[in-house]
C-alpha cells in the first residue's frame, strides 16, 4: 500500500508541477505582451504621395452575403484615399443568392467562381489573386476585407501609409511588406454574446499583435483587414489548401522568407459577429478545429525552426499557438489550484509553492483588465463578462461535441465554407474604439 500511495503522491506532484508550468507560463507571456502594449506610443507618421499614390485592390470574399456586402462596399466607397487609386473586387464564390449583383450596383468589379470541389475562403482568394495577376497592369498592393465588415473612413489610407512609408515609387514593386489591421467587432451592443467576443477580439486581435510588434515579432494574419504588397504575393502566392490559410499564410512567410507581418493598430475594420448561440456554435466549431491543427502541426515546426535557426521570431509564433485561449485557460486555472489543495494536503508541497496559484491568477486578471483598459473597450464588455463562466461552459460542451463528431468521421473532412448565419448589418458602435496606439 506505501509503494501504491508513493506512486499515487509522485504523479499528482508531477503533473502539478507539468500543468503549474504551462499555466503560469501562459499567464507571464499574455501579461507581458499587456504590458509591452500598455507602453507603446506612435506617432502618426503624415506621407505625402503626390499625384501618384500606390495602385490599391481591395479584394472582399463572399459566399451568399446579399444581407451584408453593400455596406461594406459602402464602407469602402467614402475611404479618404482617393478613389482613383483603388478598384474593389469581390469574388462571389459559389454563390447561389443576389451578391454578384448587388455588388455591381455599387460599382465593384465582380469575378464569380464556380467550383464545388474547392470550397472555401482561402481557395477563393487564392483564385481571385491568380485572376488579378494575369492582368497586365499589376497593383502596388492587395488589400483583403471580408464581406460583413464596415472600415474606418481612414483604413485604406493608413494601411497604405504603413506598407510604403519611406519607400520611393520606383521601389513599390520590390518592396515587401505584409500589415495586419486592427480587427474589432461592429455588433457588440447587440447581445452579451456579442459583447463578448468584442471584449475577446480587442485582447486577441489588438493587445496581443500591439505588445508583439514592440519586439518585432511577427503578429500573425487574422483574415480580415490584411495588406500585403505586390512583392509578398509574387514572391509566397496564396495557397487555400487550409481552414486556417490566412495563419498559415503569414507562418509560412516567416519561414520561407522571413517576412513579419507587422501591425498597423490605427487602421480599423469591424466585422459582424454571432448573436444567437445556433450562429456561435457553427462559427465556434470551425476556429476550434482549426485551432488544434496549428497546435499539432504547425507548434512543433516553429519551435523547432526556430532552435535550429537561432531565429527568436519563429519561437514566439510557435509559443503564440500553443498559449490556450482564454476559457481554457481559466480551467487550466481551476485544475491547478484543485491539484494544489490535494498535494498541500499530502504533504507533498512546499508551502511557498501554493502562492504560484494566486500569483498567475493575478496575472491572468491584469491581462484581461489591463488589457481592456489598453484597448479602449467600452462598458459593455466589463458587464459582459459576469456571463464568461457560462459562455465558457457552453464552449467546453460544444469542444466534446465536434471530438465526437470527428471521432465518428472517416477519412479527410472537406474544406468547406461553412458560412455563420448572417444578419442584416449592425451601425457604428456608440461610442468609437480608443485608439492606444
């Protein structure tokens, strides 16, 4: 029975210390990415194009998105770049609705792609671009907006400003340069479940990338509001081969090329995001499937990459997929701290070694707090999050349901685009996202 109860106590400090490591660990890094965009200050930087400014398309994928791709063509209509220098672009992939011409009517070029084997956001990208590219006139840069989606009347302008600045004309066309925008939520007074998301969005999509660019990381594609110049798409083309291709785009531009995507935090576009729980889940399904591909492939290759490389950039992006999100990251929370209370009373803890609990538990808080702060997000959010632990319980049942499923599936699942139920397309928020940049 000793022998028994020495094996019982040495695996439960094992894996105290195993999971104590990962979570502490995950707290630290979100903490300091917090508190590196806490600090960060930059100045507006005014470019002066002259008569010629950079040649734009801005490319907008759509699948059956009459409810809401005229106002985002609106959006994009009364940008402050000139209108001269950019086309609009939508391909209406495999669409069986009015987008292809609700679209014309609002003066945007329409390419429609027909193919039921291929289906998927990237595959039509990576269609549309091929199709730009065997033009003879070739833009200076391609600019990516999804369908649902209202840009600031300033977007274009700024990510403009961040691909070229200090690039001469004459060098435009060898110049390469990738930026992410930043990428909130347009309907977060709408639900709580909305809120949420806008308060998960401004941590994800703006304190993690603005705390990452201060150490010149890369701060990875999120698929909408993406600028990449004519270089960057000659030199990697777009590959749809992926229900996570604009993540794997940007890793493999690092690791082909060495190419970072930078952040450009002024340049703003919301999207519309779920309401009901039946619209989350399908959306909730298809990132989380996503998610654990680049956790098993993509991880390893990183961190091993980078070691082999002595390339820091490569390390980061690998820790940056294995960091769990936060609803995880709150159980992993919970079970430490279950573990702890049971090894404590063991006797098998050094006492000092409980106070890490309540330390990264202090952590985790500031990142979310502070990082709200840092963002500018509104009084929805804060109120928005006494309904977390339920939202997290929700998403926990709906990761058992999708193992279910694949458990049951056979052989490879298609790459399909599974679009979220749309709604007509929200207004501005009340009151427009802080800028810390």
């Amino acid at each position: 029975m000793s022998e028994l109860y020495s094996a019982f106590t040495y695996t439960c400090l094992t894996v105290w210390m195993v999971l104590g490591t990962a979570t502490l660990g995950s707290s630290c890094y979100l903490a300091g990415l917090m508190a590196r965009a806490a600090l960060r200050r930059k100045p507006v930087q005014a470019v002066t194009w002259g008569q010629h400014p950079p040649k734009l398309i801005v490319v907008i994928p759509a699948h059956n998105e009459e409810l809401v791709i005229q106002p985002t063509l609106a959006s994009l209509c009364v940008q402050s770049y000139p209108r001269e220098s950019f086309e609009l672009v939508v391909i209406a992939d495999n669409c069986s609705d009015t987008t292809a011409a609700l679209a014309r009517e609002c003066g945007a070029t329409v390419l429609e792609r027909l193919d039921l084997e291929r289906r998927g956001k990237g595959y039509a990208l990576e269609w549309g671009i091929a199709q730009l590219w065997d033009r003879v006139e070739k833009p200076d840069a391609v600019v990516v907006v999804d369908a649902d989606t209202k840009a600031a009347p300033d977007f274009l302008e700024i990510l403009t400003r961040e691909l070229f600045v200090g690039i001469a004309p004459e060098d435009w066309a060898t110049h390469a340069r990738v930026l992410q925008g930043r990428y909130g939520v347009l309907n977060g007074g709408e639900s709580w479940r909305a809120a949420l998301m806008e308060g998960a969005f401004e941590l994800v999509n703006h304190v993690k990338p603005l705390g990452r660019s201060v150490q010149g990381f890369t701060v990875g594609l999120k698929g909408n509001g993406m600028g990449f110049t004519r270089a960057v798409l000659e030199a990697v083309p777009w590959s749809g081969n992926s229900i996570t291709e604009d993540i794997d785009y940007g890793l493999d531009l690092l690791l082909e090329k060495g190419i970072i995507v930078g952040y450009a935090p002024e340049a703003l576009v919301r999207a519309q995001m779920p309401n009901t729980s039946q619209q989350a889940a399908s959306q909730r399904a298809r990132w989380e499937r996503g998610r654990y591909r680049l956790l098993g492939e993509r991880a390893p290759q990183l961190f091993w990459a980078g070691m082999k490389r002595g390339d820091s950039r490569l390390v980061d992006a690998g820790l940056d997929l294995v960091v769990p999100p936060l609803a995880e990251l709150a159980a992993f929370h919970a079970a430490w701290l279950g573990l702890t209370a049971l090894c404590f009373n063991m006797g098998v803890l050094i006492p000092v070694w409980t106070l890490l609990v309540p330390l990264s538990l202090v952590l985790y808080a500031a990142y979310i707090f502070g990082g709200l702060r840092v963002a500018g997000a509104r009084r929805e959010v804060y109120s928005a999050l006494i309904r977390a632990p339920f939202y997290a319980l929700w998403k926990f049942a709906l990761y058992a349901l999708v193992r279910l499923k694949r458990g049951k599936a056979k052989g490879n699942e298609p790459l399909e685009w599974v679009r979220t139920e749309r709604s007509p397309m929200a207004d501005e928020p009340k009151r427009p996202l802080e800028d810390a940049a």
